[in-house]
C-alpha cells in the first residue's frame, strides 16, 4: 500500500482554525470542492416547511427519489441504487465485490485504496503522466489490463488532476475489462461540473455493459456535504441486489429523501452553477496559463491542478501563505506521484478568486 502523509481535509476547519487561531468561519474553503452557491434557495425553503417529516420514516425502498434521480440521469429506476453520500455507496460495492486485486488510476482518491485494502485485497495504480497533462493515453492503459485484476477504479473527472476521460475512451476500457472480466466502478463526483457532461458522462453505458457501476454525490454540485445523499447507476441487476441486501434500512433521513426530490429538478440552479463555474474556470485557466511561475492542467471539474514553477517555493508555503490570509487551498502533496510542488484550489465566487490569484502573485511573482 502507498503511503500517505497526513494532510488537511477541505472539510478539516477545526484544525485550521486550532493551529492558525483563525475563526472557521472567516475562512474561505477552495479546498473542498463544494459549489460556491451554497443551496439553492428553493431547497432552503422546501427544507424549513418540512421539518415535520423527521417524526416519521422514509419510504424504505424510495421509490419517489430513485424516481426523480432517474429522470434526472436519464436512466432506469430499477438502475438506481441510493446511500448515505457515495462513500457509503464505494464501501457497499467493494464490500460486495471483495477484489482480490484492483488498479487505480492515480493519482487520486485515497478512500478506494483504504476500501480494498479493508476487504483484503490489494491495489495497483498506473499512474497519469505530467508530460501528458495528466491526460490518459487510453492504448497503453488498456496494454496493462489483465485478468489477474478483478477491480478498476476509476474517478472521472479525476480528483486532483481535473482531467477527464470521454465516453469513446471508456468504451474503449470497458471493452478491454469485459476481455478480461474486470468490474469498472466510476466516480462521477465531478461529471455535473464538466464543460460538456454528455462526453464525460458513463451513466448511458450502464444499459450497454454489466460490468459498470457509476458514483455520484450531492456533497459538491449541489452543495450539500452534510446531507449525505449518494447514488449509484448500474445495469447489472445482481449488483444492485447485493449492495442492497446489505444496505442498512433508512440510511437517508427524511429531510434528505425530500430534498434529492427538489434538487434533481432544480432546473435554474442547475443552470446558475453552469454558468458561474465555466465562466470563473475558463478565466482563471486562460490567466494562469499566461504566468511563467505556474503550470496548470487544462480542467473538466470545478477545480485545477497547479504545479509551481518558481524553485524556492513549496506547496506547503503556499498553502501557509494563503490560509493566513483566511483562504484555504489543497497541499497535493499528499497525493499518489504528486510532489511539493503540486496544489488544488476550486472555483469560487469571483471576487474570491480574484483574492486567490492576488495571493499567488504575492509569493509566485
């Protein structure tokens, strides 16, 4: 197993706020990757009329949320299986599916290695190269599937490159995985934030291959981390048999049922967070490509990779130098192939990002 180094959580405010003596509060998060909008304000109110519901339980088979998050994804009801966030959702596949050897594409996401590890298997990661922009080369990827591999794990957009992989590339993996008979688990997180999310999108190849299961959240596009509402798409019928004979009952509370029903159908928020974040993404790419300091990788997601450039600074002195100005970014140091100089930061507001980038230029010239 890699090892992994301590690091701050774009969730982790109480540590900042004990060792930088700085109000959580007052802190600026472009490390967690969450949706500057915050929730929507149909949401809020929907949520203060219906504080009533947490006296009863939910639909144990929720039928009416499935419902709506399949017209949302333009997939079947029956492909639909919900959970408490997709953490919960990542822990019952691979709990289900107990790999006895999986590969990763990294660098990424530790919380899959730590689940197949958990389950007793053990993990290979081919690794993304920086001479590539962290882009995958599909043929050479697939020239390492094998069948001594039960599992790929793959986050798409991946978290922290931002890079993507389009739908023709995936056909192209799954292929290869069906030769070989590995599952794919796809964690689409991000796909919602993608410029185009039709071509980063896998959930329409659920009705083509058995061997896919897709992830997804509410914790970044809509807002939501503390709601804990996850869902998954898989054509593979004994899959979601599985997974849901050993869900526990009722994992999603009441007032979380009800909102997966208004948020999938939130038509202007949905376009509102569109706009902002292509907007601040393509912006804030097309300045720091202009910058001799910095390298950044062309995004998909919400958030971008940045590699400095100047020698006598670190990813950690930058981070330090941005939290104490109450901004915090993500030390990518901790990441799989990634070094000291390497870190992430998302799009926020603008007049924040224009904070950000005022920063960068502080230390970065």
């Amino acid at each position: 197993m890699l090892q992994h180094k301590d690091h701050f959580h774009g969730s982790d405010l109480e540590k900042i706020e004990t060792i930088y003596h700085i109000n959580k509060e007052d802190i600026v998060s472009f490390s967690a990757n969450v949706n500057p909008l915050g929730i929507s304000f149909a949401l809020r109110n929907t949520l203060a009329e219906n504080l009533d519901a947490i006296t009863t339980y939910p639909d144990r088979e929720y039928k009416a949320l499935r419902a709506c998050i399949a017209r949302y994804t333009d997939s079947q009801i029956e492909n639909i299986i919900v959970g408490n966030g997709s953490t919960e959702l990542i822990s019952l596949f691979i709990q289900t599916q107990r790999p006895k050897k999986a590969m990763i594409l990294g660098p990424t996401y530790s919380e899959y290695e730590r689940e197949v590890s958990l389950e007793g298997g053990t993990v290979n990661y081919y690794p993304l190269k920086e001479k590539d922009g962290f882009s995958l080369n599909t043929e050479d990827f697939c020239s390492h599937l094998n069948d001594s591999l039960d599992l790929l794990i793959l986050c798409n957009p991946n978290n922290p490159t931002s890079t993507a992989i389009n739908r023709t590339q995936m056909r192209r993996i799954l292929d290869t995985c069906l030769q070989y008979g590995i599952f794919v688990m796809v964690d689409e997180t991000y796909a919602e934030f993608a410029p185009k999310e039709e071509r980063v999108t896998s959930i329409p190849l659920t009705n083509n291959y058995n061997n896919l299961i897709i992830l997804r959240g509410t914790s970044k596009f809509f807002a939501a981390p503390g709601l804990r509402l996850g869902y998954a798409v898989t054509g593979n019928r004994d899959v979601c048999k599985a997974i849901n004979t050993r869900k526990n009952p009722w994992t999603i509370n009441s007032l979380a049922e009800i909102a997966g029903r208004l948020m999938f159908q939130d038509q202007e928020y949905i376009a509102q967070t569109a706009h902002l974040i292509s907007g601040e993404r393509a912006r804030i790419f097309e300045e720091l490509s202009s910058w001799d300091t910095v390298k950044v990788y062309r995004p998909f997601a919400n958030f971008i990779l940045m590699r400095i450039l100047k020698e006598d600074v670190t990813s950690d002195q930058l981070f330090d130098h941005c939290i104490r100005q109450c901004m915090m970014i993500r030390d990518c140091s901790t990441f799989p192939f990634l070094d000291d100089k390497y870190v992430r930061f998302c799009m926020m507001k603008p007049e924040q990002n224009d904070r950000l980038l005022e920063a960068f230029k502080e230390l970065l010239g």
